[in-house]
C-alpha cells in the first residue's frame, strides 16, 4: 500500500516504488518511456561528480534506490554526498524515512556496476578497476575474514600475505568509518539519542518535523530495545533479518519486516508461492476449554467449586459470582498479561511471518443473558494489529466461536449442543453469525488495517457430520459474499476468506466455488485424538508426511490455497486437561469409551526428563508436519503454567517452550525437505485464486446450488417454517484504537483511523428480532419443536457510520 490520502498519511513505502510486488533491482524506473531518451542526469548528484557523466549512465537507467546520508560523526567534515532516491537533501539533514537510507542497497547487484557496487562517488577507487573497493554479498562479511587472516598466527603467514593483509586491515578501518554511521542512521539505537561527547549536537540526525521530539526511535534490527507500553524493556533478537518500525505520529506505516525472506507489510505476500509460517496465540482473548491446557490456572482457581467451569461461559459466570477477586474483570487481567508485545517479537525473531488470533462473537456483540465479557476482547484484538504491523507479522484473525454453537465443543464457548445450522434456532443464529462476520469484515478492509489483517477464518470446525455440507456450503457461499463486499474483489481488496474443511477430507471441497476470489480451505490435522499407541517418537518421523502430504499437494492444485489452521507435536491425547476438565485421555484409559490402557502419561507430559533423543525426535517430526503441510500455523504459541504442578504440562503443544528447550526448530525453514516429497505441487496458483483474472466470477449456477438461505436445515426441517430475524437493528461497528501523540511531542494527531466501515453502501441493518414474534433459546436442544411461525416485519434501514 502506497501513499493512502484516506489515512492522511504519508510516508516512504517500502520499496520506494509504485509497484506492489518484491524488487531486486537498484534503481527506480526511468522518469520517461521515450526510446531516444539515453541519458538523464540524476537529480540528487552533483555537477562536478566524477559519475555523473551522461557517458557513464545505461540507457534508460533511474536513479539508484535507498542511497541515503552517509557520515555526521565529525563535524569538520562537510557530510559525504549519496545517491538518494527521495527529494530529500543529504548534507545536513536526516531523511524523514529510514528507508531512503543506504543499507538497503548496499549488497544489490547492478548491471551498472559490472555486478559490483561502491558506496561513496568521491571515493578515488570509485570507478571500475583493479582497486575498486566492493561491498560484500549478503550473508557475507569480508571485515570478518580479513580479520580472522589478520590475527593469525605469525608461522603461518607469509611476507605477502602480510603486506595485503595489513592493506585490507586499512580498507576495514575506512569500511567500519562508512558503515557503522550508516547503520545507526538506520536502528537509531538508543545510545544515539543519548548525549555524547563525540558528537556535535548539530549534527546529530534528527527527523525535522515540527512538534517532534528529536532522537525519537522509531526502527530497529537485531539487539535494539524496545519500550512496552508499560514501561518494561526487553531485547528484541531477530537473527532472519527482520527490523521493526513503528513511530506513534505515523501509525498506519506498514515498513515492518519479519524476515528477510518474508515480504513486509507494505509487498505482496505471493501466496502459494511465499509459504505460511504461523502460529496460533490460543488460549489469550478465547480462553478455549476443550484446550484449557493453555490457560489452566484460570480454570483451576474454580475447580473445587460444587460447579467447576467447564467453558468460558460457566468461567465467566462463576467470574462474576467472584466479586472479591475483581468478577469478570479477572479476563481483562488475563488480556493484559498472558500474551504481549514481547510474544510478537519473539514470533517474528522465531521466524514466523503468520499469526492466528483466535476470538469469540462477544468481542462484537452479546445479547439476553449471556455472560461473557462483551467488547473488551477487542480492544486487546486492536493492540495484536499494532504488534504485528510494529515487527512485520501478518494476522489470520479466526472467529472460533459463534451463536448458538457450531460444533457443541467447550472451545465455541459454551459446551452442549450445535445450534448453528442445526435445530429450531438454526437459521436465527446463523443470521446473527452472518452479521458477526459482516462487521469484522468490514473494520478489517479498510486501508488501514487489510495489510496486517489478511486472512479471515470466518467459523472454526463446524460439525459437518451434523450440519451437512449443503447446507454449510450455503453459509460459506454467503459468508464469503458478504466479505467481498465489505472489502471489494480482487488482490489487495479485503482479507482471503477461509472456509473449514468441516473434518471431510479435503477432496470433498476442491472446485466447489470457482473463481471464488481469494478463498482459502482451511484443515486442523491432529494425530493425538485418534487411536493411542506406545510406539517411540522415534516411529512418527515420517507420519506427517505419509498422512497429510500427498492430500495437501492435491488440495493445493485442485482447491487453491489450503492451510492447516492448527497442529501440534502431540502424538497422544496426554495432558492436563487436554479433552476437557476431569474428562481423563485415551492414552492411560480414564476416557469415556476408551477400551483400554495405553501406558503412563508423564513419559509425554514431563519434558523435564526429556534427554536429547526424546528431543530430537520430536523435533523431526515437526520438520515433517512442517513441510507436509506447507503453509501452517501451530497450536500454539505459548502454554500457561499449572497453578498447582507450577510447570506446562502440555509441552507437545508449545512452541515457545520448545524453542526453549530445543525440541523445535529455531529456523523453520529447516523443515524443506524434511518429506523428501519427489512430486508436490508447484506454484503458482491460479490468477483468480490469488485475486488476479477471473477472481469473483463465480457461476450462477453454483450460486443456485447453494442458495441463502437453505431451504431446510438439519433436525429443523423447512427454513421457512423456523424463528428468523429481520434487518432492523442498529450496527455494532467496532471502534478503532484510540492514538496519543509520542511523549514529549506538541503535535496534535490527525492520522484517520477509520470509523469502522469499510463500504458504505453496505447499509442494511443488523438481524433483530420481530416484535411480537417467539424465539427459543439460541443453545436450546435440537430435538425441540420451533415455536409457530411469525410473519417478518418489513425491513428498517440504518446506514452505517457516516
């Protein structure tokens, strides 16, 4: 995303080019197409410069790219001239971006150059010859080898190589003079903004805008500090590459980059081409019971008690019975303190590029006598987007749980019964789903948050089993039409819309939606829930691969952009809690209808007595999920201490502690490979897949096999016949975050932070209920009759936020 007049913002994308795709290429386009145009003089050099001769200029060239200030560091001296790319002046002033900066350019090749590149136009050894002085390839330090050469032994060297040696020792000298200006231009690293004897304070880079505090950071690589909103410090260590940028008078400013081979915020991620290196935060703004293991103390504290909370709505309703410990508000203290900017950080240091932020349907809205904590889920929501756009993570924002329930499980938020698409209440609540879905949709596709915001799994595992896929299909079809118009069609326009694949292989759904415009199948392949066995982890190495890799491969070529929303390492169903509270596993026998005893958990459970084969293995095979799957996101990132045992007690499930202790990958890149796959599936996919040609054109005829709303629904019948509501409520548009200016600045902003609604044709009102009519319970069991049918009022419409 370029400069955006709507956000009333303006800065230096990365790169420096109109165009939205990856460049490696040093110079901008030329300023004209005129074919006899050969030469052009480039405006930021100067007339007398040796270089700038039109004779040595290729035909057609631009000027270089990223070519910023070089040195400040002695006053004396006038600062060194640099190709700039901006309009910007390089002699005394900072550029108002880092990113007009030399360091992006010092390792590019240039035809120029001969493939060689010199830094400095005045240098005498600047033009081509035998002393041309080059910079070094990426990944590479020629300072380092030298070095190494330069202190070895003296028996080992010769006269020669001493003479040349001691030559290049000069040369490193000079380089370290040029470089390292350079690069805390680039971090401003906290020992810059400090006052220091060796530098004149005029000339010291500051950001030349009214109002703003000098010396403010606003960038860093590998080994800066960062500064959390609440005052605690932390080293950020990204060893891939990454940097990131955040600065409080420009929000919006998408320069941020995982990783080096990781396109940032402001390039297009090519997908299924730049693979998916995710990880769920579970367990954080859902507290997922079925999965409680990754909250367990927040469940514990209740356990005791004559009714211990088995979902977050009976959490929440012995909360609010807890008056002395805070109520409810104990859920805002878990907001604030289980995940953080720190996870963010070391997410992107971890090399990932993807995180999966799973919510429930209470951060927009909750109605009669729910007891969840309405809204506040959000707010935290909006500081994931600020902490992912601050170190380059994109999001897949999930809503894992919906009315009435989509799949009865603990995790939907209240377990029982599937009351969505299913029973008397079916259709009500998929309508109220329906607008859930709208209203997210539309906050995420404004401008200033679909580049972080890019993927939306719209409804986690529904039942398939009990819905059928007809009439899921249905809701899918519709769901995803309300998403493209909230956003608009094609690349760029709104998030990817993720379907799940409803636990049917994932054959079921290849060419259902065609031309379907960035719709991505989403699958959760988990081995640990199945049948249990005592094999070694050693025996598994291979099993992702043999299990998911050839239907993956296959999905790919005949769906489109197919994800695995969550795995784990877990090979058994052992740990705290992991089926449900007290609900024991398969693998010791204390399951219900589980036929027999497996072994002893705690050979699973105890990574404090893993020895380093135990942790070899594991990691091995998370190598192979890793490949088999190809674009992923783990379950999960971190898992919380038990209050009682003080210690995780599903390790199979945390990727963080694994990190720490060394059972998987601290480059994930590793897992290339690891399947030794002879024959997958090769990119690119199709244009339309990706939002390019054809995107959106999808047969009327698949439109009329899948109709909204279904004519009958599973243990309902008729639609027609069944309690709905009508367009006549007033939009929950969900707020924006609230901005203040960086400390110590008097500027006031005025950045445009959206008012929440992407399209402001999409006017209809929310589902509400018709005045006069009867409805049931929205969790009320299946086998219930629907109450008499009421006639729909004639819609009210309410427009959106002007």
């Amino acid at each position: 995303m370029s400069n955006d007049p709507s956000r009333n913002v303006g800065y230096d994308p990365l790169p420096l080019t109109t165009e939205d795709s990856r460049s490696h290429a040093l110079y901008n386009a030329p300023p004209s197409p005129d074919p006899n145009l050969s030469t052009f003089q480039f405006s930021e050099m100067r007339a007398n410069d040796p270089s700038s001769s039109a004779t040595n200029l290729p035909a057609g060239a631009g000027t270089p790219r990223f070519l910023g200030p070089a040195l400040y560091d002695d006053p004396a001296l006038r600062p060194r001239d640099s190709f700039a790319s901006s309009a910007y002046q390089t002699a005394d002033s900072q550029p108002a971006s880092v990113y007009t900066s030399s360091v992006y350019a010092l390792n590019e090749q240039s035809p120029r150059f001969d493939g060689r590149y010199r830094d400095d136009p005045n240098d005498t050894n600047f033009d081509q010859g035998p002393n041309a002085v080059l910079m070094s390839p990426i990944g590479q330090s020629k300072m380092l080898e030298e070095k190494r050469a330069v202190y070895a032994a003296p028996a080992a060297k010769s006269r020669k190589k001493l003479i040349i040696l001691a030559a290049l020792a000069v040369l490193v000298i000079v380089a370290l003079a040029i470089i390292i200006p350079i690069y805390f231009t680039l971090i401003r690293s906290k020992s810059e903004a400090e006052p220091s004897q060796d530098h004149d304070d005029d000339n010291k880079p500051t950001t030349n805008k009214p109002g703003k505090p000098e010396n403010r950071i606003v960038t860093g690589g590998d080994g800066s500090e960062i500064t959390m909103e609440d005052g605690t410090k932390f080293t950020y260590r990204n060893s891939f590459g990454g940097y990131w940028y955040y600065d409080e008078e420009d929000p919006f400013n998408n320069g941020a980059r995982a990783q080096s081979w990781s396109p940032a915020l402001n390039e297009t991620f090519h997908y299924g081409t730049d693979k998916i290196k995710g990880v769920n935060v579970g367990g954080w703004l859902l507290p997922e019971p079925v999965l409680k293991f990754v909250v367990p103390g927040l469940f514990e504290k209740y356990h005791s008690t004559s009714s211990p909370p088995v979902d977050e709505w009976t959490l929440s309703e012995a909360m609010r019975a807890d008056t002395g410990s805070g109520g409810i508000n104990q859920l805002e203290d878990h907001y604030k303190t289980f995940i953080t900017e720190k996870d963010f950080a070391e997410i992107a240091g971890a090399g990932l590029n993807y995180v999966r932020i799973p919510i429930g349907y209470w951060a927009v809205e909750a109605r009669d006598n729910e007891p969840f904590l309405a809204h506040v889920s959000w707010q935290y929501f909006l500081k994931a987007i600020r902490w992912a756009r601050k170190y380059g993570l994109r999001i897949n924002i999930d809503l894992h749980a919906l009315p009435g329930s989509q799949n009865g499980w603990n995790h939907s938020g209240r377990l029982g019964t599937i009351g969505l698409l299913n029973g008397p209440m079916g259709f009500a609540n998929a309508q109220r789903s329906l607008d859930i879905i709208r209203v997210i949709a539309e906050f995420i596709s404004q401008p200033q948050y679909r580049d972080v915001v890019s993927m939306f799994g719209f409804i986690n595992e529904p039942q398939g089993s009990v819905v059928g896929q007809e009439a899921l299909s249905s809701f899918y079809l519709e769901a995803y039409k309300i998403i493209r118009n909230a956003g608009g069609t094609g690349e760029g326009n709104g998030p990817f819309a993720t379907i799940h694949d409803a636990f049917f292989p994932r054959d079921r759904w290849a060419g259902i939606f065609p031309n379907a415009d960035r719709m991505a199948l989403d699958s959760h392949p988990y081995l640990c829930f199945g049948p249990q066995s005592d094999s070694p982890m050693s025996s598994y190495q291979k099993t992702p691969c043999s299990n998911w890799g050839s239907s993956v491969n296959n999905s790919m070529a005949n769906f489109g952009l197919s994800v695995a929303g969550e795995f784990s390492n877990a090979v058994t169903d052992c740990g705290l809690w992991l089926n449900g509270v007290d609900l024991g596993t398969r693998y010791e026998g204390t399951y219900i209808d589980s036929p027999e005893r497996i072994g002893d958990c705690a050979i699973w459970t105890d990574w404090t007595k893993y020895d380093d084969k135990m942790k070899a293995d594991i990691k091995n095979f998370a190598l192979a999920s890793m490949d088999a799957l190809q674009d992923y996101f783990f379950w999960t990132w971190k898992i919380g201490n038990s209050s009682a045992s003080g210690k995780v007690e599903c390790p199979a499930w945390s990727y963080q502690l694994g990190l720490e202790q060394g059972w998987m990958p601290k480059d994930p890149r590793e897992a290339a490979g690891a399947c030794g796959n002879i024959s997958p599936w090769q990119p690119p996919l199709n244009a339309w897949q990706t939002g390019g040609a054809g995107a959106g054109d999808i047969p009327a005829t698949v439109s009329n096999v899948y109709p909204w709303p279904p004519a009958t629904l599973s243990h309902a019948g008729a639609v027609s016949l069944l309690p709905s509501y009508t367009e006549t409520g007033p939009i929950p548009t969900l707020p924006a975050p609230t901005l203040t200016a960086p400390s110590g600045s008097t500027a006031t902003p005025t950045v445009d932070v959206g008012n929440g609604w992407n399209n402001p044709s999409d006017n209809a009102g929310i589902a509400a209920e018709i005045s006069g009519c009867s409805y049931l319970d929205p969790w009320v069991d299946p086998s219930v009759a629907p109450p008499l049918p009421c006639s729909a009022a004639s819609p009210v419409i309410t427009p959106p936020p002007a």
